[in-house]
C-alpha cells in the first residue's frame, strides 16, 4: 500500500486515546492531523458510536481518525470501519502478515462496497499502521511492507499501549526520513529531540492528560514545537 498525497516531507502530530466529545472539541482547531480512538482494552477505549462522533468532528476539521486495535477478529475491525468511518487501522498487537494481508483483502471489498461515499478531500481506502513495539533493536518488517502505510514504533511495556516510556531512539537512524511513525512517552521534554530522528508521524497519548483526559495547553505546548509555531 503507497503512501498517500497527504504526506508531505514534514512531521505530522497525532493525539491518541481521545475518548470524549470534550476532548474533540477542545483539540479540534489545534494544527494536529490524526486523532486516535482505541477500541482495545485500554482505560482510554471507546465505541463504535462514540468513535463515529469524534470522526464526525474530526473530518468536518480536516482531520483523520485511528482506530486501535489488539489481536481484533477481522469481521469485527471491517464492521467498526464501516460504522466509524475511521481513516486507518492501528493494529498495535501481534498480528501477522498473513492477518495483515487478509485484512487489506477485507477492507478493499468495503471499499468497493461503499467507494461512492467518498469523503471528502481525504482518499476513501482505509490505511493500516502495524505497531511493533521495541527496546533497543529493530525489527524485520520487511514482509509487512506491502500491506502498511507504516510501521510504528512504540516503546515495549507493561501494558500494550500508553506505557509513557520511551526506547532506544538511536535504532531509528537506520531508517529512511518520513518513513515511520514514533510513539512512547513523548512528552513536551522530548518532542524537539525526537523530531531530530525524522518521523513521518509523532504519536502522542499520555504525557499530555491531566486526571486522565488530555489538556489542551499540553497538546497544544506540543503542537507549536511541531508545527514551529
Ligand atoms: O493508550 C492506550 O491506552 C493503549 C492501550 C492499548 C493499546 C494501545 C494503546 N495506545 C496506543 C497508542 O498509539 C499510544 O499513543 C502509544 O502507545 C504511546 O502512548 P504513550 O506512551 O502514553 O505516549
């Protein structure tokens, strides 16, 4: 699967684990370009019903959302797609190439289902993002290639997802610029050092909340060393 027009030769920011319409419509304006909504277990998960309300949100801004799924029954990923409307699939467990290769056959039929609703200026086919989460080496990810977006790496924790820690990001150097999206404890300390690596995407969840919901002047701390506000 090719990248697709929206990606340019810069850093784009995405907020994971929204699960209010509060939050949405706090972030909403702010220069961020993916929203991610978990349906994993997670104590930032949310469903279908909700997630198709911040999706709503978010493309009436000209923002994309991310579903997040672990080890997810394919039939129940397609089902959510088409209800949600989500723009890409974050697969953040430990699903194969033979998983990954099934799931493009299954959404590509979606699409040809529903390609008449084109949303607009976004292209309809939904992309998949696999998580692979590291500590000090890289993966092989070569077989996943074809069927991805991007690999994303995430720091390998306790938990599946939102473990606020960071990895080695020196593995990073080996790879292309813009090819990869960077996730794990980043925070406003480390976001300028972690644009240094040249990620396609920085992927942000926990160090922004406050009593478990995202502040917006922490996002928004983040977005302006992105965006070079
Ligand atoms: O954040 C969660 O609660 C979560 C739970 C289960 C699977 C994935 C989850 N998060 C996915 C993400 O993409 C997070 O942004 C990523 O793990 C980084 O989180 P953090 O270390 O808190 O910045």
């Amino acid at each position: 699967m090719a990248t697709d027009d929206f990606t340019e030769n810069t850093t784009k920011l995405k907020v994971c684990g929204i699960r209010s319409i509060t939050e949405i419509n706090e972030l909403k304006t702010l220069d961020i370009d993916y929203f991610g909504c978990i349906f994993a277990e997670s104590q930032r998960q949310v469903d279908s019903e909700l997630a198709a309300k911040i999706t709503r949100i978010a493309h009436r801004h000209g923002k994309r959302t991310v579903g997040v799924f672990v080890n997810a029954m394919i039939e129940n990923i397609v089902k959510i797609v088409e209800e949600t409307d989500i723009d890409i699939v974050q697969l953040h467990g430990d699903e194969s190439v033979e998983y990954c290769m099934e799931l493009t056959q299954k959404l590509e039929k979606l699409y040809e289902k529903n390609c008449f609703r084109k949303r607009k200026n976004f292209p309809a086919k939904t992309k998949l993002w696999k998580v692979f989460g590291v500590t000090d080496e890289l993966p092989n990810i070569a077989d996943y290639k074809p069927y991805i977006e991007y690999p994303l790496f995430d720091a390998k924790g306790e938990n599946r997802g939102g473990n606020g820690i960071v990895f080695d990001w020196d593995i990073l150097k080996k790879l292309e610029k813009h090819s990869f999206v960077l996730a794990g404890g980043l925070s406003i300390e480390n976001i300028q050092k972690a644009l240094d690596y040249k990620p396609a995407i920085l992927d942000i969840n926990s160090k922004v909340e406050v009593n478990n919901r995202k502040n917006k002047k922490l996002v928004e701390n983040i977005v302006n060393l992105v965006k070079k506000k």
